[in-house]
C-alpha cells in the first residue's frame, strides 16, 4: 500500500508523533526481550532513523510494524555479533593463560639461535633477510633501496632461508 499525503510518514509532524508514541514502548520491548538497555535505546534510533531513511515507503499504518521489524532485526544482528566477538575473546585469553614458563624459556632459546643464525649469514643475505623479516619492508623497495633487481632479492632470501634453516637444525 502506498502512502497518501495525509498518511505519509516522511512528514516531519507524523514522524515526531510517531517517534514519540512508539519509541518508548519499542525500547521497552527490546530491553525486555534482550535484556541490554543501551542497546535497546541505541536501536530504537537506528530503527527510527532506517524509517525516516525509507519514508516514502511506508504508511503510517504499517509504522509500527515496519519499525519493530527493523529494530528487532538490528538487535539480533548486534547480539550475534557480540557472541561472534565473545567466543574471539574466551580464545584469546585461554591462548594467553596457556603460556606457560617453559613457553617463556623455549622462546628465549629460539630466539637466541636465530640471532646466532642471522649473524653467520653472509652480507647480502643477512640484510635482505633482516629487512624483509624485521622491517617488513617488500622485495621491490628492498630491490630499490638496494639497487638491485626483484630477482636477486627473492634469490638472497631463498637462500637466506635454506641456510638458517641448516644453521638451526646444527645448533
């Protein structure tokens, strides 16, 4: 049904009336259903604005429905997104209560043999490796800052590669 001049909803008296008729029973659905106040203040306006975004489209009868299927779909978007970020955090923090001390020793060791590697590169090598690795800097701006071809950077970090990997394994 499309909206007549007398009941349509892009007239800023019968949004404001609207908004102030529907907006606190709108939040106090939300709040009931979801149990988050912020979120249910913060999507009754995002469901308000999406209405006055397509007014043209909609009667004043259907307002209310229109508004409450919008709010109640942001509000499942948004708890779906904060189990998604939930789930992410309880990984992050078992990952971090994992690490134990031996962890701390066996990466101090590692980390000790790679600079005893790194050192027994030879020149070229050495800086093509450190600049790639440390300063994440790409082949071609190490080529360039180097003056020399793409290729003979990607064949110096080959090399680099296979040498500390030999290197590794003997230490």
């Amino acid at each position: 049904m499309k909206p007549t001049e007398n009941n349509n909803v892009c007239s800023q008296s019968v949004f404001e009336n609207l908004f102030r008729t529907l907006a606190p029973s709108l939040r106090n659905f939300l709040m009931y259903k979801f149990r988050h106040v912020g979120y249910a203040e913060d999507t009754v306006q995002e469901a308000f604005y999406t209405l006055w975004q397509n007014c043209k489209h909609v009667s004043k009868e259907l307002a209310k429905a229109y508004v409450y299927r919008v709010a109640q779909n942001q509000m499942i978007k948004r708890l779906e997104k904060d189990k998604v970020h939930k789930k992410y955090m309880s990984f992050q923090t078992k990952s971090a209560e994992e690490v134990g001390p031996d962890f701390y020793l066996e990466y101090h060791e590692l980390s000790e043999k790679l600079k005893v590697a790194i050192e027994q590169l030879p020149d070229g090598q050495r800086e093509v490796f450190l600049m790639h690795r440390f300063d994440n800097k790409s082949y071609a701006t190490i080529a360039g800052e180097l003056e020399i071809s793409v290729k003979a950077v990607e064949k110096r970090m080959h090399k680099a590669l296979l040498k500390l990997r030999t290197i590794c394994k003997k230490l």
